[in-house]
C-alpha cells in the first residue's frame, strides 16, 4: 500500500518529506512554490490528487507567520484539487509557546492557529512534542500528538554511563523529565526557573536533587537563546556534575544560541530535525536524530488503518535505525 501514499512538501518542510519518502520508498509529490518580490505567496500542486488521502509536510519554524499562511494556502488548494482527505504533517507548531492567556488582552495565539488549519481544510494534524498538551483540544479534527523522548532515550541508551541523572530546567517540564528518566531507569532533578519578561532570557535560581559526580541530561522541548539549558548547565557544574548533555525534542536555535552552547559546558545537544535550521550545522557540539521515519510510519499505518498508540512509547527498530543513519551523529 505505500505506493498509495502521497505525501507533498511546503518550503521548509521539503528535506523532512524527503526523509519520510525515503523511508517509505516512494517519491514525493510535486509542487511549486513562488514569493513574489511584494512578499505574496503562491503555491500549486502539480500532481493529481482528485479523491486521494494526502500529507502535506510544513514546520512552523524558523519563519512561522510565513510558514503558517502558507499552510492555509496548501490546505485550501488540496481541498479545491477535490482531494478526499488532506493531514497537516507539523513537525514543530510554533505558535504553540501561546497557549493560554495569562495577561490581559493578549491572543491565545495557538488556538487562533488550530482553527484557521481546520477552515482551511485540513481533516487531521500530525504534530510532536507541543509545548502544552492541551493544544490539542484547541482542535476539532483529530491531532496525532507524537513524542521525540522515546527515539532520543533510545539513542542516548548507547552512549550514557551508569551514573546519569535527568534534570528539568523547571518545575513545568518535571514531568515530562520523570517520564525521560523512567524510560532510562535514571533518576531526576529540577531546576526552579523564574523568566521576569517575554524575552528569551530566564534565570534558573535553584537545584533540587543530587547531583554530584553524576553524569546529567537536561531535558526541554526547545531552545532558541539557549539561555535556559546554558543556565542550567552552569549550576549543574557548580553543583559538581561530571559532563553535561541537552536534549531538545526541537532546534529552533539563532546564531547567538549556538554561539553560547559553543562556549558552555555543556558537552553534546541532542535534538531532532523537526526544523531544518541552518545555523546548527557547523556546531560539533550539536547532534541531530532525525523524527522523518517516525512520522512516516505514523503516515503508513494509518494508510493501513493500523493503530499507531504503541508508537508513542516503544520505537521499532527499523525507525530507530532509519532515524540515525546518514546523519549528524
């Protein structure tokens, strides 16, 4: 069946859908894409799709209101092409760090983005690690929420020591920290982070756990100044850690993020290719698994109307394997 599957990609999610293809040996669908010098932009399908499942691949990344108007316009020419049903493939929902109002009169930004995906056309969303799992009622149609913490658990299994510790840069991500550290078998400690401001900058004020002579990974779903996990790190090392590794389910790091992970002490960034962003390439310090291979097998068992619920926890090999090779390891 995977010859039935047709997955297209928009400007930033092309290498990602490539990957996805490459997995499930097929070619990617063609499309065409212009920004006029006005900053309009244009999209067509060039391929057949008339009563056709499709998936079209698009990270809210680097670019995001760019990247989303696009979005709308790929979902609205899917459904005036008459294809039968059209899955937005997500990798990174930027707009998802707006998830609640918390202020007066400001936007619940990831809502207002749930709802226009859905009356532009799209019947279902894959997505991965969003900053706050209630988005996914902010939706209607169905959402496939994935995880990257199993894939990259399994890949810091070969390279970890038996004195590792787990550590959340706050009390909001101790849980997802809990779990990483259960999929290790590792115990875990919380940083207390105070952000004073909506800049990218936080201050991390205290430590709670041991972590003396231990081995710790901080965990965070991302980065962009990487001044939570730098933070972290320095008073991990004060605390007298031995070597210091971040894990990111996504990168969306600037130039000046990379440029603190380089003078850091932090020993190795671990993170996945969710955004394909160029400043990261060149840091010997960051390390990229690529999620491609499991978002394509989420895409091929639902072709085959096969569950997808034990994906969420437990990798298969073939996609572990998928996800590690030919890559920035």
């Amino acid at each position: 069946m995977n010859s039935d599957i047709k997955i297209f990609a928009g400007s930033s999610g092309k290498e990602f859908a490539e990957r996805m293809c490459q997995y499930l040996g097929i070619t990617i669908g063609r499309t065409e894409i212009k920004s006029f010098s006005d900053g309009n932009t244009y999209v067509r399908i060039v391929d057949h799709v008339r009563d056709e499942e499709v998936y079209l691949v698009l990270p809210l990344g680097l670019d995001p209101n760019n990247e989303f108007v696009e979005l709308l316009f790929w979902m609205d020419a899917f459904k005036r092409s008459g294809a039968r049903y059209v899955t937005a493939v997500v990798p990174y929902f930027s707009y998802a760090k707006g998830d609640k109002k918390d202020e007066s009169r400001v936007s619940i930004r990831a809502r207002v983005c749930a709802e226009c995906i859905e009356l532009a056309g799209a019947d279902r969303v894959i997505t991965m690690d969003l900053h706050a799992a209630q988005i996914q009622g902010f939706f209607k149609k169905p959402v496939d929420h994935l995880f990257a913490g199993p894939l990259l658990a399994k890949y810091l299994k070969t390279i970890m020591s038996d004195n590792t510790i787990v550590v959340s840069p706050d009390a909001g991500f101790a849980k997802n920290a809990r779990k990483f550290a259960a999929e290790l078998g590792v115990d875990f400690a919380v940083g207390d982070k105070i952000r004073t401001s909506h800049d990218e900058n936080a201050e991390i004020m205290e430590l709670i756990g041991d972590v003396s002579g231990k081995d710790a990974v901080i965990i965070d779903d991302f980065s962009i100044s990487a001044g939570t996990i730098v933070e972290t790190a320095k008073i991990l090392k004060k605390r007298g850690t031995k070597s210091i590794i971040a894990c990111l389910s996504h990168i969306p790091l600037s130039i000046k993020g990379v440029e603190a992970i380089e003078k850091s002490d932090i020993t190795m960034v671990l993170a996945t290719d969710s955004i394909n962003n160029p400043r990261i390439k060149k840091s010997p310090k960051i390390k990229i698994i690529s999620v491609a291979p499991l978002f394509a097998e989420v895409v091929k068992r639902m072709q085959n109307r096969e569950s997808i619920s034990d994906l969420i926890d437990n990798i298969p090999e073939e996609v572990f394997q998928a996800s590690i090779r030919d890559l920035q390891l």
